[in-house]
C-alpha cells in the first residue's frame, strides 16, 4: 500500500518578531531563516518519518528546486513524480513568528501553480485502488486530482488549507478523510456552533478529524466518536505542527495502527514539534516520538 502526497513545495522565509507586523508598521525582525516547507513538503517528510512509503508529486523551479527535492530525499521520500519548471520559480513563504510561537504566513505559489491535467493522469497511472492520496491546498488542478483518484479507487485524504472558495470547487464527496483545524471546520461547515455535527451530516461516509489547538482533537468516524488530548508542552514555533500531525496520523493509519493509536501518535509527534524551530526541520522521528515522555 502506497501513500501519494500530491502537494505544495515551498522555500520558508522566517523572519522572528516581538509581534506580528500591523499595517502602516515597519519592524526590524530578530532573525531571518531560510527552510524547506510548504504543507505538501511538511506532510510527506512526517509521512516518511513515521515509516509510510511515500511519493511526492508536485512541481518545483530549476534554478531554485534542488534544495527542496533534496529535503524530501534525506527523509526517505520518493522523488520520481516532481516535474521540474525551467521558467517558473519555487513556491515560497513569508512567515512571522512571535515570541509566543504564533505564525502569520503569506504564500506565492510559483510551480506548485503550474501543475497541468497531463501532469496528473502521469503521476496517478503508478497508483490503484486501495493507495492513499493526501492534497492540501496550494497546488492546481486538485478537482481533477481527486476525480481521477476517485476513479482508481484510492483513498483520499483532505486537508483543505488555506480554505478559500476553491474548496467549495472541490468534489468534496470523493474525501475519505477530512483534517481540519476550527476555523477550516466551521468555513466548510458554514457554522463555528456545531460544525462538526454539521459536517458529520452533510458527509456521512467520511472521517472527520478537527484539531482543537491546546485542546487535543476530535475524531469522528461511522457514527464513532474519539477524543485525543493535546501534550502540554512549552511551544517555542507552531510553523508545520499541523502538518506533523497529519502525516504521523494518516502514516500511522496506513501502517495498520487503530484510531486511538494514530491520534496518539500524531499528537506526541505534534507536541515535539511545537519545541522545535521551522517547518520541516522541526518534524521528529519515529523513535522520538515513541521515547517522548510528558
């Protein structure tokens, strides 16, 4: 069973502030980093470092794509379907992060807007029925993405960030598995009050997963509901901790852990994360998160 992660690349542009920039305002940051992100990028090097076989598919620039092909290498991600741009320039970042570990992003999608029908139907005719695909929502063509992979029988994951009116676009009954955050949930479901409830309704066959922050996260799925708490610990950058969590969850599902399991094992490698500056650098391994003590 194979894991396909048709997603974003993206060059993170961190810049460490005392709060974050107000209009009108200029402020001289702390520091400035230069790493490897973007969600897609993110959740396949979690994938990876929670054990799954994982292809990455996307599309990066020539003059500036070999950095984030590489990241993905070290971290045991295949390679093979990311096309390679000669006139487009990466995806990038722009990331403030606070004292408190808050972060406010703006994104430029550069090649991971580039992705054509003809790129899609080459990556998915190395993939069957019963291989996951996990999309986010910084790349193009992701209706036809999931209608294709709809039609092959694999098992679509969604983790629709940033939500935008792109996402109403969607063929949103293919998903198999909803990730979402509060303010994704109550956006799809149209309400904050119940959104869960609301969504649970409006998408009977799919599993629903709502992260709650410093809550924990809720879990539902045929009628079944789980509740996982989060692992208090002192957060130094929350850039790419939802991104953990969702590669560690759906790894850990494709690797046959129970539910229980999974969230567990997601919300450890989460709270790690959290303690950890960037992105993709800040992603534990397995064995961290299986020593990981609170």
């Amino acid at each position: 069973m194979k894991i396909l992660n048709f997603g974003s690349l993206n060059l993170d542009y961190t810049y460490r502030l005392d709060h974050f920039v107000k209009p009108g305002e200029t402020e001289a940051s702390q520091s400035r980093t230069l790493a490897c992100g973007g969600k897609g990028l993110n959740q396949s090097v979690a994938l990876a470092k929670c054990g799954a076989e994982v292809y990455h598919a996307g599309a990066v620039g020539k003059l500036d794509g070999d950095i984030l092909t590489d990241t993905l290498k070290r971290a045991g991600v295949n390679t093979d379907r990311i096309r390679v741009l000669g006139d487009v320039p990466s995806g990038s970042a722009f990331i403030q992060v606070t004292e408190s570990g808050e972060n406010a992003i703006v994104l430029d999608g550069g090649a991971n807007q580039a992705i054509t029908k003809q790129d899609v139907t080459e990556v998915l005719s190395g993939f069957e029925k019963g291989d996951w695909l996990v999309l986010q929502n910084e790349i193009s063509e992701i209706p036809y993405i999931m209608e294709k992979a709809h039609e092959l029988g694999m098992k679509i994951v969604l983790n629709p960030s940033p939500m935008n009116d792109s996402v109403r676009k969607m063929p949103l009954e293919y998903v198999d598995y909803f990730l979402l955050n509060e303010a994704e949930a109550a956006a799809l479901a149209g309400n904050a009050e119940g959104a869960l409830a609301a969504l649970i309704r409006r998408f009977p066959n799919a599993a629903i997963l709502i992260t709650l922050g410093s809550q924990g996260c809720v879990f539902s799925e045929h009628g079944k509901m789980t509740a996982q708490p989060a692992f208090p610990v002192k957060p130094v950058d929350t850039t790419g901790a939802g991104d953990t969590f969702t590669g560690f969850f759906i790894g850990s599902l494709a690797l046959g852990k129970d539910t229980a399991q999974a969230l567990e094992t997601a919300a450890k490698a989460a709270a790690i994360s959290v303690t950890r500056k960037g992105a993709s650098t800040s992603i534990p391994s397995l064995e961290e998160v299986n020593q990981f003590v609170f």
